[in-house]
C-alpha cells in the first residue's frame, strides 16, 4: 500500500480500490454513498488484505 493509494482512498475511495476487481469498487461505492466514513474504511481494509480480495479468488 503506497502514500497515493492512502491518499487516494481519502479523497475519493472508490477510485482506489479500481484495480481490486468488480466487485469492490461496487462495495466501496455503495458505502461512500452511505456516508464518507463508511467508504474510506472499506478501501484501506481491501487495500491492506490484497490477497483477500483479489480478482483470482
């Protein structure tokens, strides 16, 4: 997880979980949609369990 991936997911979380697959992108913009809170917890969860959440799996 680099500093512009963080940053990325503080400003606008969806755009940094893109490369993660479908599925998270949805799952991050559904709740950045729900509050901004919500959102910027989930990108750096699925940013931080890269393997967990990869598209292969």
């Amino acid at each position: 997880m680099t500093f512009f991936r963080v940053l990325l997911s503080i400003v606008f979380p969806p755009l940094a979980v893109i490369d993660q697959g479908c599925g998270s992108v949805l799952i991050v913009f559904i709740l950045t949609l729900c509050g901004w809170v919500p959102g910027v917890i989930a990108a750096l969860v699925i940013l931080n369990n890269p393997e967990r959440w990869s598209r292969g799996t």
